[in-house]
C-alpha cells in the first residue's frame, strides 16, 4: 500500500509540474476575451474574409491556438515566439535578439504571410490563429519581462496560500480569482470614448511592445519573493489587466481590419 501511495504521489507530482510548465498565457480565459473584444471591432469587409478562411469560427475560439499546439513537437521551434525577454532600460530595437525569434519577429511575420497573396489558405489560417493568440501575448507585462526569471516564471509566489509564480498569476491566478466568463469579462469591459480607442490603435507593433515593457517593472516591483498574495492584490491590479484585455483586442482588430481590406 505504502509503495501505491508514493507512485500515486509521484505521478500527481509530474502531472502537476507538467501542468504548470505548460500553462497557457493569459490564460484561456484571457485570450478568448482578448478575441471576443477584437470581433467586436471588426469591419464589415474584415469580419466577412476571416470568417470564410476560419470557416465561421470565432477569434474567441481561436484565440487559444498558439498554446493548444505547444503539445505537438512540429511547433516546438514556435516557443519563443509568445514573448521577449530584455533588460528594463533598453529598447527593442537595441536589444539583444533572439536569433530563434520572439513575438516581435512573430507578428509581423504573421502579418507579412496574411498579407502575402502567394501564400497558401493554410498557411494563412495558421498565421491568423497565430497572430490572434499573440496579440494578446504582447500586452501581458510579464511577456516582456526580464531574462535570468524567465518573465516571472521563476519568481516564486503563494496565492490565497497556494504556490505559483509572478508569471503565473499575471496570466490566470487574477483572471481566474474575479470569476468572470470571456464573454463576461468582454461585455463588461470599460466604457470608453472613441477618441480613446482611436488613440489606442495609433502606433506600431514596436510602440505598443515598449508600452507593454513600460508596465513590467511595476509589476516586478508589486511583489517580494514568497509573497502571499490575495485580495489586496487583486483589488489594486485587476483593472490593469482589464485595460490590457482590452487594448489588445481593439489592437488586434485594428490589425486585422487593416490586413483584410
């Protein structure tokens, strides 16, 4: 019984940490609310060419691509492309690059193919379910975090009195804790003007990563290593996630609307 009790502890133990390694950014939840927002904001022409290449499936559904495919080995060489690691005090643009790519390189490739009228209907529907996923990459702070913590991967932290990482509750553990569906939380996003959302969709890819990296330090600082977090914490960085949902699904419209003209 003893030996049954430790294999059985053993097993819960790897398929825990597997659990953990391969945990989705934002969250499914996150990701689906990032793409609900996005069809929201999608002209008439834009909306009817995605929803013949994805054949009447959803941004929302798609969102999650990016991560649902990790499993597979083919896409292996696609992990970098969920995030950018570099210093607080450099830019992109003079940072040390990764020569196996980082989600910088991966947008715009992701656009270069959709724009590509050579490119194949299968490539294109890859690259979209891609360039949706990592939209909303791109505006979680901890995606452009630093490299000796692997974004907050390593930063060990308690929530409610339960172990994670900083990485990890900026991407589920607050998400999670408010309690909302996606399309909770995408119906009951900020009311904002549209001077407001027209000044989100200026900029570039590159601009809207360096106001992401602006974020990171703060989130760096929020915290003290084996930290118990909870309410308090929820309470005072809740509403900058929401905003992050948000401007990534308008952004990733703004994308998509120009792309599918």
């Amino acid at each position: 019984m003893k030996k049954i009790f430790l294999a059985s502890m053993l097993l819960f133990f790897i398929a825990t940490s597997y659990a953990f390694a391969n945990e989705p950014v934002w969250g499914a939840t996150g990701h689906r609310t990032v793409g609900a927002i996005a069809q929201e904001h999608l002209n008439k022409s834009a909306e009817k060419k995605i929803n013949k290449l994805l054949k009447g499936e959803s941004l929302a559904l798609v969102s999650t691509f990016g991560d649902d495919i990790k499993s597979d080995k083919r896409f292996k060489h696609l992990d970098p492309w969920h995030y950018i690691n570099m210093p607080f005090e450099v830019s992109y643009e003079s940072s040390d690059k990764n020569p196996e790519g980082d989600i910088y390189v991966a947008i715009t490739t992701c656009i270069n193919i959709l724009n590509n009228k050579n490119a194949s209907q299968d490539d294109k529907i890859f690259h979209l379910k891609m360039l949706v996923h990592l939209m909303g990459d791109l505006h979680q702070p901890m995606h452009v975090g630093r490299v000796e913590d692997k974004g907050g991967n390593t930063i060990q932290l308690q929530w409610f009195k339960s172990g994670t990482n900083l990485h990890r509750v900026w991407d589920s553990n607050l998400i999670d804790h408010f309690g909302m569906t996606y399309t909770e939380l995408a119906d009951n996003r900020k009311k904002v003007s549209q001077a407001q959302i027209k000044e989100w969709e200026k900029g570039t890819i590159a601009d809207w990563l360096a106001e992401t990296h602006q974020l990171t330090p703060k989130v760096y600082e929020s915290v003290t290593i084996g930290q118990n977090l909870g309410y308090e914490y929820a309470y005072e960085h809740m509403d900058l996630v929401r905003i992050q949902l948000q401007k990534a699904g308008v952004r990733l419209a703004k994308v998509l609307n120009d792309i599918f003209i």
